[in-house]
C-alpha cells in the first residue's frame, strides 16, 4: 500500500541485509521511490542498465556513483541530485553507514 503521508527521514532501520526501496508513488508513466543504503553497493562487475529515465536526489548521507561513459566517481553529499537517462549504465561504489544514505529516486518511462 503506498503511504498517503510520512517523513522521508523516519523509519530508518539500524541495519538493512539488503537496500529497502519504499514505493511512495506509482502511474502508468512514474515510480517514486525512497531507497535507504546502509553500506550498500553494487555487486562487483555488475551494472545498472535500466529501461527508465531516473532523477535521484541523495536526501541524508552519502554516496559515491560511477558512470560507465566517465572516468572519475561522482560523489554525492545531501541535496545533490543526478539525472540517469535510460540505459545509461551505472553503479553504486560507495554509501555511508552512519549516517545511512537514503534517496528519493524518480523513475520515469520512456516513450517509445
């Protein structure tokens, strides 16, 4: 059930085995997600190659970002937001335990 209130800094876990991806929003062309990093990364020789556009916004924490078509990692401290066009691969090489990152992430359909 998607939640018609809250606050997107509450309800944060102390520890998380895996990311948490809360669905605050759906339509046919959009999700809006909160994604809560604790440590979390992705796997080694893995990519990111998604079939959507996706906006992200690093609300708490930090992060660290690489993009296949550049060089350097993008490092993302609170209030930093990245626009990730479909198929533009990706990974996650870094985010904070303490305090946890936490995102909101706007995934939205490409037309055909």
């Amino acid at each position: 059930m998607i939640p018609d209130h809250g606050n997107l800094l509450h309800d944060i876990p102390a520890h998380l085995v895996a990311e948490q991806f809360d669905l605050l929003l759906q339509t046919d062309t959009c999700r809006l997600e909160r994604i809560v990093s604790i440590g979390h990364v992705t796997p080694p020789d893995e990519w990111y190659d998604q079939e959507d556009n996706e906006w992200v916004l690093l609300l708490q924490g930090q992060a660290q970002l690489r993009f296949a078509d550049e060089e350097e990692l993008r490092q993302l401290k609170p209030g930093d937001h990245v626009w990730i066009a479909a198929h533009r691969r990706h990974r996650v090489e870094w985010t904070s335990h303490n305090p946890p990152a936490i995102w909101l992430a706007l995934h939205l359909a490409t037309t055909a």
